[in-house]
C-alpha cells in the first residue's frame, strides 16, 4: 500500500476546512493542504477570524496551522505533492437547464476533477468528500481517463456525516467512516490508503468499507431518513395544535419505543442547512431518472411538508396579528438555520422573513453569528430562484428598506408588535424577558419556532405566546 504523505483538499467551505484541521490534528506526520480559488477565503483561514465559525475549530487550526496545516490558492501545487486527493466543493441544486430544482450542479466537481487531469504527473486518489449523486464517480472515471491515460487514478466515496455546531465532535467521535471504491485490487489498496489515515484515531470497527455506489448512495439516504423525521413529527405538530395535544409529550411518548428512538423528533419551524433539501431533490430526481415515480413523489413529500411548516409559522404571525403585518415591527431572533454555525443556507428565517416582507413588515433581525451581508444576499438569492408560477418577488430595495439587523438583541426587539424565536441559540434562555416584555407593544406576541423558551414563564409575564405544536 502507498503511504500517503501529502493530502490535498479542494475547497475550504464548511466540509473540507474542519475536516482537514481534524485530520492536521490527529494525523501530524501527513502534511495536509487546503486549497480554494477564493483568496479572500484562503486569508480568513490564516487570520483568527475563519470563514467558518464550529466550537473548538479555532482551537485546532491555531494548534496546527503552519505545522502540518496549510491554507493556500496555489492550487496546482497542492495537487502536484498530494499522493489523496479530497473534492470538497460546492454541489448545489441547479437552478438552470436540466434538473432544474432538483438535481445536483456539478459543474465545480468537474472543474476539479479536470484541472487534477491536468497537473498531476503521477498516480493520485481522488476521494469524494462533497456530497454527490449516485455513480458521480463514474463520471470522474470518464474525465480522468479521457484527460490523461499515463497515470493510475483511484476515485474514493468519503461521504461526511456532519452535523454544523457539532462537526469537531463528530469528526473526533465519529459514529462511522464510510469509505466506498472500487473492488478491484487497485481499488481496495486505495480503500485501504484511506482506511490507515482515519485509523489515527478511529476504531477500524468504525470504519466501513463498501463498493463505490453503496457509499455514495448512503449519504443521500441517511439524510433523507433523518429529514423525513423532522417532516414526520412537525406532520404531528399541526395535528396537535388543533386536538389540544401537546407534541413534545407525544415525542417523549413515541421516541421512548426502542425500534425509534427519540433523536430528530423535536417539532420546529423546519429543517434548513445545506444538506437535508438538497440531498432529497437530488434523489427525487435520481428516482425519476432511473423511472421510479412513486418512490419520487414519497420523498418529494418530506420536502412539502418542510414548506408547509414554514409557511404555516409565517401565516400564523401574519393572522395572529390581526391579517396584516403592514408596517409593524416583527423581531426575528436567529437567522442561522441552527446553533451555533454562521451558515443561514435554506434556514427558515429567509422563507419566513420573505412571507412577512411580502405583507410590508418591518423585520428587525438579531444572529450573533450571521453578518447583515448573508442575510440579504440570501433574501436576494430566493427571488431568484422564484420559479414564476405566481410567486412575488420583492426588489433589492424592498428587501433593503424592510431587513434592518441589529447587533443588539435588545433593540431589536424594543418597541416591537411581535417577535419570533427562529434558531435555537443558547443565549435567547437567558434574555431579562420581563425587560423585554415591558418595552413592546402590547399586547406582547412571541411565536416561539423552536420550543426553546419552555418554563420561562413567559405567559405569566405577560406574553401571548405560540408554541409549534402546543394545543
């Protein structure tokens, strides 16, 4: 088996940038490199502000970083020394052409897998770290070989299985490593390449072994199992609100079943983040592709519910308020799509934020992590994706002139009709809600969208309160 001295990682987003500091930490003797074509990006990792925010990354990379940890745009370089080779770039849903909504964009993919054709001058394994359709390998395969024939290239599924706000654990504490390729003897001296590297500190009884399609497939598969839990039980929280029932007992009741178990059966306002929606397009397209249209429709139902969800949190506030939200002051605490990570890709806040914009609200917005930029490049970025069946699209102007964020949370929140928990932030427990609630406009809403304020005795405060499946 070739020891791998040097790995490469392309792309220094939320995936390969903790992962590879992970590695830099538990693997010392391999020289690792990361690498993205974005230079302002490359300096936020050689600064002690990184474009990621994850508990305990700073802390790692600070260990590491000039060590065996390096952040560069040299590109070429980086391929040329690594013996492995991770592809960690963006694989969003496609917004144009074929599969338009629901398939993955793979343009970033081949871009990599064409300019590693290109430099490299000596055999390489290349390992799948994005998140990709089944048989994407297969397509690499193709470009490599029609690109370059003189070298031996491995292709490796390395799916990651990360939570944001929990990636360092995850990765230290993995439940499993999933490593697919090819079953051949090439293909498994590779498997086992990979298998030594995250042997550093992984039990190899954590560490799965499987052929190429098997891994890439499990990816899209253990995300949709976990989505379609959080759609099941947010199902439940309508039901109970109008039976009177009250969803976290039922939870409580349901998850204590050993065949189910408790985890993703917390009623919310919706799932968001980068994986859970796309990864479920994306296999809703690949049922229909492979001429499986009810297995389609079953899971493009997981993705309706979501938006049911939040939809029905906006209308709520929008009725609850007397049908019209025009002109008033609607706080929105949170705007990532989780606690703590800075990443708002597919939150709830945009798709409720937008509903409320397009009744003339005034939403004053706090995150302690997301910056006012992101919050109106991703207002801007839903009206563009707004498919035109009679969906209203809100200008740059109007998003401009009705978003106001505030690094204050009090002040967003002083003098407001209403205000809506929209992440699950720790600090929101520890507000003076009776401050809070003395300095809004009675009588005081609060529309808590993540059950996170239990026991806070907000009703006896004074509060109107609405709480997702409380009956």
């Amino acid at each position: 088996m070739k020891e791998v001295k040097t790995i490469c990682c392309i792309g220094a987003g939320y995936v390969g940038g903790p992962t590879m500091a992970v590695f830099s930490l538990k693997c010392p003797h391999i020289k690792i490199i990361v690498v993205d074509s974005n230079p302002q990006k490359i300096e936020a990792w050689n600064s002690n502000e990184l474009p990621v925010y994850e508990p305990g990354l700073l802390d790692i990379v600070k260990q590491t970083r000039g060590k065996n940890l390096f952040f560069t745009t040299d590109i070429d370089s980086a391929i040329d020394e690594a013996e492995m080779i991770f592809i960690s770039v963006n694989t969003p849903t496609k917004n144009y052409g074929v599969g338009k909504g629901m398939a993955a964009d793979l343009k970033y993919v081949e871009l990599c897998t064409r300019q590693i054709a290109r430099v490299a001058k000596d055999d390489k394994i290349i390992v799948e770290k994005s998140t990709l359709p089944v048989r994407t390998a297969e397509s690499i395969k193709t470009i490599i070989s029609g690109c370059s024939s003189e070298f031996s290239f491995q292709v490796l599924s390395n799916p990651e299985f990360l939570a944001e706000g929990t990636a360092i654990n995850d990765l230290l504490n993995a439940d499993r490593v999933l490593i697919g390729g090819d079953q051949t003897p090439e293909g498994l001296e590779a498997i086992e390449a990979l298998t030594a590297v995250y042997a550093n500190w992984i039990p190899r009884e954590r560490i799965i072994q499987t052929r190429l399609w098997s891994s890439e497939l499990s990816k899209l598969t253990a995300n949709a199992f976990l989505a379609q839990r959080v759609s099941s039980i947010n199902a439940i929280s309508a039901l109970c609100e109008r039976t009177g029932a009250d969803v976290d007992e039922v939870a409580r009741a349901v998850g204590m079943d050993s065949r189910i178990g408790p985890k993703f059966l917390k009623a919310s306002v919706g799932f968001g983040g980068s994986c859970f929606q796309k990864d479920i397009l994306n296999l809703v397209y690949l049922c229909r592709h492979f001429g499986l249209p009810d297995v389609a429709s079953y899971w493009e139902q997981v993705i309706k519910m979501n938006d049911y969800q939040k939809h029905r949190f906006a209308q709520k506030v929008i009725t609850t308020l007397f049908n019209t939200v025009s002109d008033k002051k609607i706080s929105m605490l949170g705007w990532a799509f989780k606690k703590d990570t800075n990443d708002s890709r597919e939150s709830a806040a945009i798709y409720i934020a937008d509903e409320l914009l397009q009744d003339q609200a005034r939403v004053h917005v706090y995150d302690p992590r997301v910056s006012p930029e992101r919050m109106i490049d991703d207002l801007m970025f839903l009206q563009s994706v707004k498919n035109g069946n009679g969906d209203n699209k809100l200008s740059e102007k109007q998003i401009r002139d009705g978003l106001i964020v505030h690094k204050d949370p009090y002040q967003a929140l002083e003098n407001a009709h209403a205000t809506m928990v929209v992440t699950e932030w720790d600090e929101f427990r520890d507000y003076d809600w009776k401050s809070i609630y003395d300095n809004m406009l009675k009588p005081a809403f609060l529309f808590d969208g993540r059950n996170i304020l239990d026991g806070a005795g907000l009703e006896e405060i004074g509060f109107k309160v609405y709480q997702i499946g409380k009956g």
